[in-house]
C-alpha cells in the first residue's frame, strides 16, 4: 500500500529503459532506489536480512514475494487465526 500511495508501485514492475535512453534509465534507477528504501523500511530485521543485498525494488519485492506469498488457503487461515488472537495489552502502545 506505500508502494501505492508514493507512486512506486508501476515503477517497480517497469523494465529498466536501454542505455540510450538516459532520462528515462536514470529515473527508473531513482524510482527502483526510493522502492526499496520503501520496503526496508518497512520490513522486520529478519526480512531485511533476506533482501540485504538487492540492488533493486523489484529485486527486494521478487525475494520477498517468494519467500512469503502463498496461494494456500491453510497458510492463510493461520495467517488470519494468528492475527486475530493478538490483543493489545494494558501497557503497550499500538506500535508494539
């Protein structure tokens, strides 16, 4: 949704323009660098440990989508069953 509201999101699934193209190549290199500033900031540690050494916001988004996109309507039950099991305690703030 970031990705959305900052205009990112067709950057990042747009080919990188051939050399010649020099405008448009250093304005897709600048879009695909602010994605990934994007997503690393808002992934957790762990997942930031997968996506370290991408160059690209596509490159980040494609590990990403492997490692945790899934079809599977078990994996996403427990997905929801987990989500609705948390419950903000006394003391915490929403962040944690």
């Amino acid at each position: 949704m970031v990705l959305l509201m900052k205009d990112l999101w067709d950057q990042l699934h747009k080919d990188i323009p051939p050399a010649e193209r020099v405008a448009e190549r250093t304005a897709w290199k600048r879009a695909q660098q602010r994605a990934l500033a994007v997503i690393h900031l808002n992934c957790e540690r762990d997942q930031k440990r997968l996506i370290a050494e991408a160059e690209s916001g596509f490159e980040v988004w494609d590990t990403l989508s492997q490692r945790y996109a899934s079809s599977d309507i078990a994996h996403v039950m427990r997905i929801e069953k987990k989500f609705g099991q948390v419950h903000k305690r006394e003391r915490q703030t929403i962040e944690q």
